[in-house]
C-alpha cells in the first residue's frame, strides 16, 4: 500500500514573517481521497483482473488444436468399409417349368428342349476300296419340352493340314448327308441310332511319317429340328492308346486290309 500523506508542519514550526507584514491564513490540510489515487489491489483482494479470461482462452487454444488434429488423424486411419452389393434374388415359381429349367424357346415364347448328342465308334473295317465305320449316336433330351421332328446328318472324313478347317470341324452351317430322323424325344428320353458311315480309300489324304501312310477318321454330326439351333459336333476315331497319355493312334493305310476293334472316340469341342 501507498504511504499515507502528511499534512505540512504548522504555522508555529515556521519561520516568523517579516516584520509589517501580516501573516498569512493557514492553509487547509490536504484531504487524502481514494479519487485521487489509483485503484490498489492485494493478492487477498476480492476484485479480479479485466483481462484474465483471454489468458485463459489463449492457453487453451494450443490443446483445443492439438485434440483437433488428434481425432482427425484417427478418422483417417480407421479402414473404410465398402458396402457389399448383393444380385437380388428372384423367386421362382414351383410350377415353371421354363424358369426351373433355364431353357425358352428360339422365341423366348416358352421352355425349350436341350438337346446333347453322344458317339460310341464299335468297329473300323479297311478294304481295298473303303473305309467303313461301325457307330452308335445317343441323342438325349435335357429340357422341359419335347423335341419333334429331329434330323441327324454327318459324314465320316480324313484329318489333314492340307485340307479346309471347315471340311473337318462340324458347324451349323454345314449341309450334311441325312444319317437319321426322331419323330418325338420326350423331356429326359434318350435314344440309340446305330448305322455305318462309309469313306472311299482314294479320298482319303495320308498323313506321312517316315515310310508310314496314317489315316485319322473324322465323324462330324449334325443335330437340327424346328424351333432349335443346330447343335454340331466333331469327333476323332482312332485305337486305343497305351501309356500314361492314352493318346489315341491312326490307322495305317499301308498295311493290308483288316478290322480294328475296339476302337475310341474323343470329341473335339
């Protein structure tokens, strides 16, 4: 605290005047006011300074972005989840047939037969003149409806690299000779067709090996029948293999005439 003010010594303490002059009034005594001096404030005093809450704010700036910078870092590494897509799933009738099955017409009008066909080559005989072909085709019938009116071509030909891909490999396209005709294969029947395909010697192309003339039989079939898209299929004949492979081997061309049984078959597509 301020030392208190004195009021100045007394007229009597002073020095007399000079003689003839009259002595001056006494002056008043200085009052001490608390106007005229500043506001004292202790460590125990009740009043509080004006600026104590912007220190406040100014210390707490530096963690409010400390926390800030905190909970963003975490944000960005906890893993995104993508949310999975699922194909809905729609039901199907117990009495559709078409929809069970898979299978609609060439229209899209209704189900459809689904047709497979099967070979079984039984026995080779080479003669001087032709190559005959002893053969079992199954032609089974996987749809809901029936097939009507079926027709079975093929031709049996001889495998070489000279020859066009298209005179060895069966397609839709392709105009066969008529080998069999089904009236009617109901959904699930399958039925067998045997017969005999025959290649005449001097159309066939060897395959040379050394002194060895080969000769690789082709059966390419043909499946067709209205309201169906043609189902083609190429099939190799050959002997049995032997060894590990099992690859199947020609036939020779430059050996007398005989008959090979059993023989094999492997589709090609």
């Amino acid at each position: 605290a301020a030392p208190p003010l004195t009021a100045p010594a007394p007229a009597a303490d002073r020095a007399p005047p000079a003689s003839g002059a009259p002595a001056p009034a006494p002056a008043p005594p200085l009052a001490t006011t608390s106007a005229s001096l500043p506001p004292q404030v202790g460590i125990g005093d009740g009043n509080r300074l004006t600026g104590l809450p912007w220190l406040w704010l100014l210390a707490l700036l530096p963690l409010a972005a400390a926390g800030w910078w905190w909970r963003r870092r975490r944000q960005e590494a906890r893993p995104v989840r993508v949310p999975v897509i699922q194909k809905p799933q729609l039901p199907v009738a117990a009495n559709d047939d078409s929809a069970a099955s898979g299978l609609t017409g060439r229209d899209g009008s209704g189900p459809a037969p689904q047709l497979a066909v099967e070979l079984v080559a039984m026995k080779l005989t080479r003669s001087f003149m032709n190559a005959t072909l002893a053969y079992r085709i199954t032609v089974r019938n996987r749809g809901a409806a029936p097939a009507r009116e079926l027709a079975v071509t093929g031709e049996l030909v001889g495998a070489h690299g000279s020859q066009p891909l298209e005179n060895q490999i069966a397609s839709a396209e392709a105009r066969l000779p008529l080998l069999h005709t089904v009236d009617r294969l109901a959904p699930g029947q399958a039925l067998s067709l045997d017969g005999t395909l025959v290649l005449p010697v001097h159309a066939i192309t060897p395959i040379r090996q050394g002194s060895a003339a080969l000769f690789v039989p082709l059966l390419r079939l043909v499946v067709s029948g209205p309201g169906l898209d043609p189902l083609a299929r190429t099939f190799v004949v050959g002997q049995p293999g032997t060894g590990l492979t099992g690859r199947l081997q020609p036939f020779r061309l430059d050996e007398p005439p005989r008959s090979y049984q059993p023989i094999a078959q492997r589709a090609l597509d």
